[in-house]
C-alpha cells in the first residue's frame, strides 16, 4: 500500500483524519473521518466508534481476494470465514467508481457501511450492473456461529439482463433455472436469509425467502419441460414463447422453491402454471391449459381421443367440443422432464392440488425454522455459560494465584504495545568484516 498524503489531529479521545489518500494493488483511494479511543481499542481492546468516509475509484476485489498460486495442489487448507472484530462500532460511508468481484463489473457505487456487534450491515448500496440497477441492503453476522456466518439480504432490480444475472450468480441459478434459458430484462424484488460456508459462498440449503420476478420483455426458448409438452400434444407454437410484463411471486425454503400460480397466455392457448422446483433441478408442477383442437397436431389428437375413451370406460362423461381442457403433470428435472397428460374433468380442479402442496411447503419451513432457532439458542446458552464461569473465575485459574501479579501482567503488556506502536524496532547491525 502506498500513502502519498494524510493528516491526523489527535486529542486524549479523538483521532481526526483530515485527508488521506494513496493506492492499494492499483486502486487509487482517499478518506476522511473521526476515531474515538483508538488507543483504548488498540491496548486494552476497549469499544472504538467512528465514522469514515471513503471514496475509490477502480477496484478489483478478485485481486484483494486473491489466494496465493504457488501453494502445492496437495496440500489442503480449510477455508476461513472472515470474523467480524468486537468491540468495534464504526459507520463507513462509500463510494466507488467501479468494482470488479467475481464476474460482474459494478458501477457508481454509493452506500453506508455499519461494523457494529460482531455484524456488517449494508445501507442503501445501490450501484449499476447487467445492463439495468441494483439497490441493495443485508448484514453478515459472526456473532452467533464462526464458522458459518448469518447472512440476510433485500435486493431491489431493475431492467437486468436475464442471462447475465443467471450466469453471475449461483444463487439465480437455483432459484430461477428457467433464467438459462430466458433472455430478456428483468425486474425482481427478492428478500433472503441463510448463511455462508468457509469458503464465504451462500449454503443453499440454508437460504429463505421470497419475492416476485417481472419479466419485462423477454423469450422462452430451449426449455427442455415446455418443448416436450409442445412434442406431446404437437403444438409448435409453444416451443418458442415470447412473454411481456410476466409477473409471477415465489418463496424458498429447504432447497425448494414454490412458484405460486400464475396466467400465461400464448395466443389463444390458456394456461395456469404452479407448483415447486428443487435447487437439485428437480420438477414437481401442474399446469392447466385450455387448448383450442384446431392447434392439435395429429399426435395430439389421437392421445385426447385416448383419454376421453378412458374417461368413459370409467363412467365420466366428457363431451368434445373446439376447447380442450387438460391437466399436466410435469416431474422429473430441468434437464430430463417427465409429463403426464390428462383430461382436466377427470382429474378435478388442480387448485387444492396446489393448496396442499403450499401446505406441505409452509409446515417443512416452520418445522425448519424451529430448528435454527433451537440451534441458535444452544449456542447462545453456551456462550452465557462460559462468560458466566470466566467472571466468576477468570479466564485461566490455573494459571493465576495471585491478583496482584495479574495485574503487574497485564500492565506491562500493555505498555509493551504502547512502546511498540510508537517506537520503531532498531535496524541489526551490518557486519562490515565480509565487505569486499
């Protein structure tokens, strides 16, 4: 890191940062702001308050975050999540020409920053990226578990490109899979809780939530579910579907996310989609369709003829007229779908199908809830009991005997880190004797 300016003014309490600016791995930064009890924080790890304000202009947080690549493939580390200091109560507000993390470029970036109990809370970050705008808020959280931080985030998009969101976020990718095959801009407001593992990536199992996705203008193409109920009843004209203002509202829970019906009309073709899908690819949807017979290819017309002779060897009378009502059961995977065709009278009204499976959805995330709560209590107790036995018998008894000597201890350690930070460590001495 380079400095190339910075003034402080100190007072018994307050380091002022009047300016600062320099450069880090090529980004170009300044700052200003107030810290109080550094000293205090820094010798006695007391409580330090502040506010920065920093500015940058181009940032590159995938060198920041860069690991070393000349460590030997066989050995194997374990990754660390990053722990968020105690003791520490600062509000950083930011902005930033342009950031580059992971995949995306994110641009014109302005927003709060509050480290404050063991927590890192965004505020009102917005930014530009994927074509369209972002406005975000969210927390990261080392407080409760180390080792798998608590997360929460509320996103607020607008006019992103479909196909650039999917392919940038694994988190898009398992709640909205169709997005691969989607192209076009979206509009979407999602809330989500869960939690990160070692490697700071989100554990899907453990993300909730829920939101609406809007698809402003955009084209169904090459889903492998639509094109074989399009092959099944051989209506081209779903093989390719173009959708305007699309608006649908979803929640995820336990690696399931549940799409809550909704219309989709293609031409004169009705139909009512609901149901859920995996974050393992896994289908498990029923669509209702009112299809004019006219649109019927020859395929088509012989399995609706089969079904109404099916319907009448069992005593259900079913009289054809130009609609056809039909009942679609669609399993399997994204990649490798099953379905299964019937006639809507036979098999009743889907929409106590789909009650139930809200039903089952909803108590699997109570149920679900429950246990992280009764986890996080656990912990909780534990954490209670241990300050509890460290008042009562200090951190080490084993240790310390005597008091008094604790304290001579501690304050020569402590004035071992004054003399520290403020003296400079001698230069060793150069041996003049092997010269020439």
């Amino acid at each position: 890191m380079t400095v190339s300016k910075t003034e402080l003014a100190f007072n018994q309490k307050t380091v002022t940062l009047k300016e600062l600016s320099g450069n880090y791995l090529g980004t170009n930064f300044t700052g200003n702001g107030t810290l109080n009890n550094l000293v205090g924080y820094a010798m006695q790890d007391q409580p330090l308050t502040g506010t920065l304000n920093i500015a940058a202009d181009n940032m590159n947080l995938n060198d920041w975050m860069g690991t070393d690549t000349t460590t030997s493939t066989a050995t194997s580390t374990t990754a660390e999540p990053f722990i968020v200091p105690s003791n520490i109560d600062l509000t950083i507000n930011t902005k930033a020409q342009k950031v580059k993390y992971d995949k995306v470029d994110y641009n014109n970036i302005n927003g709060t920053v509050v480290v404050k109990d063991e927590t890192v809370k965004l505020q009102n970050v917005k930014t530009e990226a994927l074509d369209g705008t972002i406005a975000f808020t969210g927390s990261y959280s080392t407080k409760t578990n180390k080792k798998e931080p608590a997360i929460s985030m509320s996103y607020d998009v607008k006019n992103v490109n479909v196909q650039k969101a999917f392919f940038a976020f694994n988190t898009i990718q398992a709640i909205m899979p169709m997005g691969k095959f989607l192209a076009g801009k979206l509009n979407s407001e999602l809330a989500m809780t869960g939690s990160l593992g070692g490697d700071m990536m989100p554990d899907l199992k453990t993300l909730s939530g829920k939101g609406n996705l809007l698809l402003i203008e955009g084209l169904l193409k090459n889903f492998a579910p639509i094109e074989k109920l399009a092959a099944a009843l051989q209506i081209d004209r779903l093989k390719s579907i173009s959708l305007r203002d699309f608006k649908n509202y979803i929640e995820f829970a336990n690696g399931k996310v549940l799409v809550k019906p909704f219309n989709l009309k293609v031409e004169d073709i009705e139909m009512q989609i609901g149901g859920m899908h995996g974050f393992d690819q896994s289908l498990d949807y029923i669509i209702e369709m009112k299809v004019p017979r006219k649109y019927l290819g020859n395929q088509g017309n012989n399995l609706v003829n089969g079904l109404i002779t099916q319907a009448t060897s069992k005593g259900i009378p079913v009289k054809l007229n130009d609609m056809v009502d039909l009942s679609v059961k669609m399993g399997g995977s994204i990649t490798n779908p099953s379905i299964k065709i019937d006639l809507q009278k036979v098999v009743g009204d889907a929409a106590d199908e789909l009650k139930e499976q809200a039903k089952d959805f909803a108590q699997q995330k109570i149920d679900s809830a429950k246990a992280r709560a009764k986890d996080t209590v656990n912990v909780l107790a534990n954490k209670a009991k241990d300050k509890l036995l460290e008042q009562v018998f200090g951190k080490d008894t084993t240790k310390t005997n005597n008091p008094a000597d604790s304290s001579i201890k501690k304050k020569d350690s402590t004035l071992n880190k004054l003399k520290n930070l403020f003296i400079k460590p001698k230069k060793p001495a150069v041996d003049t004797t092997k010269k020439g």
